[in-house]
C-alpha cells in the first residue's frame, strides 16, 4: 500500500492475480522513484525496506517505519 501512496500504481502489474504473485515472490520491486522521479530519493529506501521478500530485511514495527518516515519528511 505505501508504493501505491507514493507512485500510484502498485509495485507488480500481471494479467492475473496469479501472476501478480508470482512476480512478488520472484522479482526484486522497482524503485519508487523510478515511476514517480519528483519524489525524493529517501523515498526509496524506506518503501523498498517496507517489501523486503525477507521479513528480518523490513521495518519491525509499524512504529519504526513511522520514524524512517519522520526523519525523512524534516
């Protein structure tokens, strides 16, 4: 949802739900800036961090992504 937020679209188009997972499963998400270049580039980190396939890669809390967020918007 937070990719959305910032791009507009979602991370993986596919013809299928079906292949929409299976492009979540195999492929590494573009970067958000990539699809909306006028978003700052701290975007990047944060959302890519926000779907990393490996759940010890992403944000523990919600409380922690709050914080990246923050920092990032001073």
């Amino acid at each position: 949802m937070l990719f959305e937020l910032v791009t507009g679209r979602a991370p993986f188009e596919g013809e299928s739900a079906e292949a929409v997972l299976a492009k979540h499963a195999a492929e590494p998400p573009p970067r958000p800036s990539a699809i909306a270049p006028d978003l700052p580039i701290g975007y990047d980190a944060i959302v890519l961090r926000a779907l990393a396939k490996s759940p010890a890669d992403r944000f523990q809390t919600a409380r922690e992504l709050r914080t990246a967020l923050k920092r990032l918007l001073r």
